[in-house]
C-alpha cells in the first residue's frame, strides 16, 4: 500500500503487526466520528490489553507486537481504530528504522496488505494505518502520519488523558481568564483533561509507574557492565558488556536441595526452543541432551538434588543458535510428584561458559505447591542481543512436554 490508499477488509477479524530493526511500542485507539476516544479505556497498549473488539498482543522483543480488530464486536459510535507505534528507546527517531505494517486475516494468518511509511526523519511516533467503517463497509487505509513528540502526542491528539510528570514552571504567556487556551491545536502543550482514570502510557520520559524492582520498559536497562546481576522475579536484563552483545557460550545452571526433612527430590531441568511466532522447535532435556545441532546441551540426570552446586546444567552457545531460534525458555519439573513446596533454595544462574564468571542469578524465593516451574527465558532482540528475564512461574507438569505450552505462552 501506499500513504492515503485503502482496501476492503475481506475478513472480518484482521491482525495489524508492525515490525522494525528495533524494538517498537504498538498501540490501537478506538475512535468516534469525531475522531477522538470515548474514555481512556479505548486507548489499547502494552498496559492495557484489551477493549471492546480491539486487543493488544506483545511480540516479547521477537516479533512484531501487534493490534486486533474483531470488527463485529467494535461497539456501536465507534468508526475507525487507528494502530500507532514508537520507538521503545525514549527519544530514539523512525529515520533509518522505517517500520512496516501487516494486516493479516487474524483467523487464518494470511496477509491482505502491507505498508512502510516513506522518508521518515524526525518523527518519534506514527499513525501507521487505520481500520474504519465506511457506508456499511469496514476498510484499512494506510496513514503514515508522524509526530515528533512521541506516543504522547498521538494519545492527546486524540483525547487520551496523558499524566506526565509536572514540568518545571514556566511564565511563558500565562493564560488570561477571558481568552482561554485552545486545546485542539497545541495537543502537546496543552492537552484536553477529560476527568477520566488515566492508564500509564507507554513511553514516558521518566520511569513509569511499575514496581521498583524490575527496569522501565526501554529505558534505563540493565546489563552487565558492572558485572553479576541479581535478578528479582520478572526482572530483565541485557547480555551486552561494554555495548557489545555476549554472543559467546553461556551455561544455565540450575540448582535445588530437599527441604525440612532432607529427603531425596528427583526434579529434571530442560529448555524448550521457540521460534518467532512462539513456536516449538525442540526441547532439551535428560532424554534428549543436544538440540539444533548441538547449539544446546544437557550435562545429564541429577536424581536426587545433593552434591554442592548447579544440580543441572545447560550449555548454550548463542552465537551457534539458527536465527529461527528467538526464545529459549528454562524449565524445571518434578517427574516424581514432589511440590515445589517440598524444594528448598532453587535457583537458575547465567555463566560465561569459557571463564565460568557468573553473570545473572535468580534465587527462587517463594514456591507453590505445583510441579513444575518456568525460572528463566533468554529473547533474541531484533538488534540481535539476547536479554534474560527471571520468570517464576509455577504450572501443573511433571515432565517438560507439559511444559511447552505454558511457557509459549510466557513468551
């Protein structure tokens, strides 16, 4: 497609993905007739999913996050949703990134159009394209439209409240009680202020509201400069040392001891491999201990948790791994039944496998009386750096089959 030109949507359910060499925030705004939202609850983004017939899916920093529009569930008044996207590095520009949106049939996957916005500069956040309804008829047109002042401006444009952090005073032309400011056309320095509950938008220049643990979404993120990491569940953290990413061999060791009564647990640690569109490519595990060409490796069975150290161990030369292979995700069951509740001290930690220097670590605080647990993934960025997240999640499988799902899903 080109700017300004437009098709029928053939499919009543369609899927908007908008890929870039770098990470993007995506995001879909529910528009009346007079192209502005009802309430913020019709501004759909990474913090807020889900709103009547649209929905946010993120692509974990593998693939591309995307917009679905189920159109026989949009609410009546509702005209055109239009799909936006930035940059997730706070400032960082389109130019040289021009991102490119697909527009599939969200039931069967096929595409009906694509578009990249030409020459783009300065421009910080984009208007890629729009479903909307005309004369009975839903269609998609491509937009391009840029802004410079982020996905801040695009939001207030269209009437979403944006909380930001009070700038500092200024005495620049105070308003006058009889001529008041004219909202509609400076958005970014005098948004409209509905009295409405605000979500927390994606892109603030300053750390947005979260818990103080884990990094902001694209900023201020955590590497491994200043040498071992101790992650915190749902925590993440860059494999780049000096700028450069740690495309070299890393071990996952994986450890765990009996709790209370010291009695013998037999738990098995795997690693499933997932592909861009969250697919299963191969796990491996005790039965099976090499995968995709020997790019991943088991030490082999621990059967009872004693001995000192990693109880576990997987190898994983990143910079051997088929560019297909975008998701790693490290798993631990308990094949016998055991709790995690019967488990003390489980843990995962990242090593450099040539120096054996500890990078992350991962302690398992609290357990769930479930057996098995998903502790850590490594995601393939689109710049090719790969980044670790402490997970934690606990789910009912005793064997890593049960396991793929779920961790799909986590992805």
């Amino acid at each position: 497609m080109t700017p300004g030109s437009n098709i029928p949507l053939s499919a009543a359910r369609v899927t908007v993905d908008v890929a870039a060499p770098v990470r993007l925030d995506v995001s879909g705004l529910l528009l009346t007739a007079d192209g502005k939202v009802r309430s913020d609850d019709d501004f759909i983004f990474y913090n807020q999913p889900s709103g009547p017939g649209v929905t946010y899916r993120s692509g974990g920093g593998t693939s591309p996050d995307a917009i679905t529009v189920d159109t026989a569930a949009v609410p009546p008044g509702i005209e055109k949703i239009v799909v936006t996207a930035s940059p997730d590095a706070a400032g960082q520009t389109f130019q040289g990134i021009e991102p490119t949106a697909t527009i599939r049939n969200a039931d069967d996957n096929s595409v009906l159009a694509t578009f990249t916005p030409p020459q783009l500069g300065t421009e910080t956040a984009l208007v890629i394209v729009e479903i909307y309804l005309r004369n009975g008829q839903w269609k998609a047109r491509a937009v391009g439209q840029g802004y410079a002042n982020g996905l801040a401006g695009i939001a207030t444009d269209f009437g979403v409240t944006v909380e930001e952090p009070a700038p500092a005073p200024t005495p620049v032309a105070p308003p006058q009680p009889a001529t008041p400011p004219a909202p509609a056309m400076q958005p970014p320095v005098t948004p409209p202020a509905p009295p409405m509950s605000t979500p927390p938008m994606p892109q603030a220049p300053a750390a947005p509201p979260a818990p103080p643990a884990p990094p902001a979404p694209g900023a201020g993120k955590i590497n491994l400069d200043k040498g071992r990491v101790n992650l915190q569940k749902n925590q993440t953290v860059s494999l780049v040392k000096g700028g450069r990413p740690l495309l070299s061999q890393v071990k996952m060791g994986l450890g765990w001891e009996p709790a209370y009564r010291g009695k013998d647990i037999d738990l098995d640690a795997s690693v499933i491999a997932y592909g861009p569109q969250r697919n299963h490519i191969d796990s491996c595990y005790f039965g099976k201990l090499q995968i995709v060409n020997g790019s991943i490796r088991h030490s082999g069975d621990n059967l009872t948790g004693e001995g000192g150290g990693d109880d576990e161990v997987i190898t994983v030369d990143l910079g051997r791994l088929p560019q297909d292979v975008t998701g790693l995700v490290f798993t631990v069951n308990s094949f016998s039944g055991q709790k995690f509740t019967e488990v003390a001290k489980a843990y995962c930690r990242l090593m450099d496998a040539t120096t054996g220097e500890e990078l992350v670590r991962f302690d398992l605080t609290n357990a769930e009386p479930q057996t098995g647990v998903m502790m850590a993934k490594l995601i393939r960025q689109f710049s090719g750096e790969w980044e670790m997240t402490a997970m934690g999640d606990f789910v009912k499988a005793r064997t890593v089959r049960n396991m793929v799902k779920p961790a799909a899903q986590a992805l």
